[in-house]
C-alpha cells in the first residue's frame, strides 16, 4: 500500500478536506469500536446471568452508537468524493491550460485519442484515488494504533496480537507494490493505444468504408483489444494475489488472537467479558482493511492513469512565452521576414531558407505555390506556433519573440482551408472572433461574409446547432463562417490561407465577393496553390 507522492501534490489546496475526511473516518470506525465493545461487554453480561430487561439501556445505547456511525460514514463518504471532485476540477484546468501552453505544435505531434484519454479519462480514473483511496489508507493505518491504545489496557499480548497482524495485512502487500505499478502502467499503455486506434477508426469511418479496409483495421483493433484483454487480466492476477495475502493475514491474526485469549481465559489471565470485547473489536480493527482492499486496484489504475497526465506536465513547450513583454500599443499592421530559416522539430528537410520580404499597411502580397513548399509554415511563424532556427519574424516593426501570444495573434485573423468550427450554434462560432461583441456586430460579420440570409433561414437562426467541426454546414458555408469570425475580430492584419482551395464554383463568387469585402484596408498575406495575385 503506497502513497503515489506526485499524485499527493495534486491536492495542494484540499489537504485539509482530505484530513477532514479522515477524521471523520476515524470517527466512524471509533463508534464501530465502541458498538462491538458494548456488544462483546454486553454478551459477557448475559454470561453472568444479568437479566436482558436490565440491560435495555445498553441495547438502545448501541444502537444509537450505529446510527451514529452510519451518519458519519455518510458524511466521510460525501466530504472525501466532493473533495476528490475539486482537485479533479484543478487538475483538468491545470492540464488544459498546459496544453495551451505547449501549443498546436505539442498538439500535432501526439495521437489526439491519447490526449484526451489522458485529459477525460486519465483524471476521471483518479477519482478513487483521491476519494476514497487516500483517505482509507490513511484510516487504515491510523486505526490499529488507535485500537491498540484501548485494547491495551484490557490485555497486552492480544491487543499486540490483533495490531502486528493488522499491520502486516496492511504492509504485506507491499512487496507486490512495484510489480502492481508496473503492470498497471503496461495495461494503460495497451489501453492508451485501442483508444487511440478506435477513436481514428471512427472518425474515419467513411474513409474505411469507402476503401473497404473496414474488416482489415477491425482485425488491427483485435490485435490490441486482445493485447489489452492480455495486460488487464496480469493487473487482476497481481492484484487478486495482493488481496489473499491480505486476506490471510486478516483470518490468521483473528484466529491467532482467538486461540491466545482463549488460552489467557483458562489461564485465568483474562475475564471472558474482556476476550469477547477485544474479539468484536477484532471485526472492526481489519475492517479498514478489507475496505481499502476493495480500493486498491482502483488506486492502482488512478496511478498508472498519471502517467498519461504527468507526461503533458512534463512536456516542453517547443517556443516560450516572453517573460517581460512591452506595454501593450497599437503596431503598425507590417509584416516582415528576414534571413529566416526553418524546418520542423525532428525532420531534415530544411523548409524555408534565407526567406526574406516585407509586407507594409495595407498591402496584399501573394505566396504561390504547390502544396508542401512551406506556405502554411509562414503562417505557423507569424502566430509564433514555431520559432525560426535563425532569423526575424517582424509585426510593425517588432521583433514578434519580444511580444506576448496575446499581443501577437491579435493583430492577426486567419482564414484557412481547413475551417474548424466548435460543436455549438453558429452564433457561438462567429463569436470566437470577439466574445464580448453584440448581437448586432455578429449579424453585421455575418452580412459581411455573405452567410446572413442562409443563416436567417434556419429555423433557430444563430441559434441553430451545427455539430461537430460544423458537419451540418457545407464546406462553403463553413468558410463563410470562418470569414464571418474573421470580419469580427477585425485585425489589421489577415491571412488567407488557401481559403478558396476546398469550395466549388458557386460558392467561390461568393466567397471571393466575402474576402474582397474582409481585405479592404488591412494588410493581407494570400497563399494560394494557383491565386491570382
């Protein structure tokens, strides 16, 4: 039984909740000590021949002992699983906001199924670890010594009997600890990459289909389905023998504690009143036990769940945030290259080289060329999603590595040929350019873009939900839209990035019609297969 230190500083914030929790724990168990004590008292009682009649007091006296803990229970149970909700809450806000921080970048080199097993699932699964876990190993270890003191002063040598092996059933285990730990992080591996696999299998669902490869990535599913069945079966053998062998030091020590204050009473060491008190007790010194028992593999699965979480914290993120950025004022909308040099983290291909121009207030500049000759990649420099090997990146005049992200991409809008748009209405979506705009500025956008007559057209209107990256809308309404946050956010600065590359004829005149209208007066950068500049 182990306590995972990292995960243990999650809780910054909630150590009090977690020790209220456990308080209340020991609370619980004190009056589940104090029931069986006045039960085995009670019982040697009638041994003696007291009159049950006489003993009325006591039975109403236990049982409002249980009611008690009942009621206490109840209340460790809630304080420990709302506690575990407010660091899950932290943590899922701490992990989003480091994403944010590690950028598109960190984002497209990884498997989007892993990410968010690790943000969804990952933090999900410590919901046991912090909720009932932790606090039942703490009970678990705080109640034989608390028990002891008590059972102390009826007879020693029981007393140590009980307490040695509640100790070991709650140490022993330990020595199958690494391998537990192991061979959980080996099963979410497994887990990690079936999710992954499934999640690309079903989003590409159509594209499978198309291709009749649909039977063949169900056989690559198999695979590590049954690779995953393999490793989840290991956690449960390890763990089912972790468990006897808590189980074996529970019944040993009950039967050893038995057997010696039996021998104690015939010796006449021991009045028979104090071996059944000591021996009810004995249920209730091995109960956190066997309750903790019943969390253990929980907790080791919330453990190796970290390791999906720790491995975000963790990453570096591939351009920093300026620490000491100016005051923030107005730039002049200019856009300059110069001596840049650049290729992706862990490739070869050198991408651009020596790429020097300068685009001043209000110019349009065309970037011409096939796909994968690095017309993208200005875009990912200018919002400083990258950093050049050497050289400058320039807006108004400023070095772009001595502003903040905030100061950078507001200066910017983009439009690029592959428009994502929120699960949410449409209204949502073209508010992303501004959140604080009104009603009144996002039906102006949507004129704009020429996208406001189909929208009044829908029966919610702009409250009409489009699905998933916008799957109810066609690919030129989906641009529009995009158009549409674009005129919102109004930056003197705007990138088209083949913008008209994934519409038809139609829809291009009038998306062309929406563009000329979003690039008068602003500093506009085209990049385009075949664009006419």
């Amino acid at each position: 039984m182990h306590l995972e230190w990292r995960l243990w500083s999650f809780t910054e914030g909630f150590r009090g909740k977690i020790a209220f929790s456990t308080i209340l724990g020991l609370i619980s168990s004190a009056f589940g000590v104090a029931r069986l004590a006045m039960l085995g008292w009670m019982i040697g009682l009638l041994f003696k021949g007291e009159p049950v009649t006489e003993l009325i007091w006591l039975i109403v006296l236990i049982a409002l002992v249980m009611i008690l803990r009942g009621m206490f229970e109840h209340w460790r149970a809630m304080t420990a699983h709302k506690t575990a909700a407010l660091v899950q809450k932290k943590l899922r806000r701490k992990l989003f906001d480091r994403i944010g921080e590690l950028g598109p970048a960190y984002v497209g080199s990884q498997r989007s199924g892993a990410i968010t097993l690790s943000l969804v699932e990952g933090v999900e699964q410590l919901e046991t670890y912090f909720g009932q876990y932790i606090p039942q190993l703490l009970v678990s270890f705080l109640t034989p010594i608390l028990i002891f003191c008590f059972v102390f002063w009826i007879d020693l040598p029981v007393a140590a009997t009980l307490v040695s092996f509640a100790l070991l059933a709650l140490f022993l285990p330990a020595m199958w600890h690494s391998r537990d730990v192991e061979s959980s992080k080996e099963r979410q591996i497994a887990y990690a990459a079936f999710a992954s696999e499934f999640l690309d299998s079903i989003q590409g669902l159509a594209t499978l289909k198309s291709f009749g490869q649909s039977s063949k990535r169900a056989d690559s599913l198999e695979v590590k389905a049954r690779d995953l069945f393999q490793k989840t079966m290991w956690v449960l053998g390890t763990n089912v023998l972790s468990r006897g062998i808590t189980d074996c030091a529970i019944t040993i020590g009950a039967a050893a504690a038995l057997i010696l204050g039996a021998y104690r009473v015939a010796e006449g060491k021991m009045e028979l009143a104090g071996l059944l008190i000591i021996l009810m007790m004995g249920v209730e010194i091995f109960r956190p036990m066997r309750d903790l028992r019943s969390v253990l593999h929980q907790g080791m699965v919330g453990m190796s769940a970290a390791q999906g979480i720790y491995k975000i914290l963790d990453a570096k993120p591939i351009v920093g945030e300026v620490q000491t950025p100016p005051p923030a004022r107005e730039l002049p909308p200019t856009v300059e290259f110069q001596g840049v040099q650049f290729q992706y983290p862990n490739t070869t291909r050198a991408i651009h080289k020596n790429l020097d121009f300068k685009v001043d207030v209000g110019e349009r500049v065309g970037f011409v060329g096939p796909s994968g000759c690095g017309k993208s990649s200005l875009v990912k420099l200018l919002l400083r999603f990258f950093d050049p090997e050497s050289g400058i990146v320039r807006i108004g005049g400023v070095d772009i590595r001595e502003l903040s992200f905030d100061q950078i991409r507001s200066q910017i809008a983009v439009v690029s040929q592959d428009t994502f748009l929120f699960h949410g209405t449409i209204g949502e979506n073209i508010l992303m350019g501004r959140p604080d705009a009104t009603d009144t500025e996002v039906r102006e956008a949507a004129r704009t873009a020429n996208i406001d007559n189909f929208i009044n057209q829908l029966p919610d209107k702009y409250d009409t939900i489009i699905g998933e990256k916008g799957i109810k809308l066609s690919g030129g309404q989906r641009q529009r839209v995009a158009i549409a946050r674009a005129v919102l956010r109004n930056s003197p600065i705007l990138v088209l990035d083949e913008a008209l590359s994934a519409v038809d004829a139609e829809n291009e005149a009038i998306i062309q019609e929406a563009l000329d209208k979003l690039m008068k007066e602003r500093t506009t950068l085209i990049l385009a297969i075949d664009y006419p500049v």
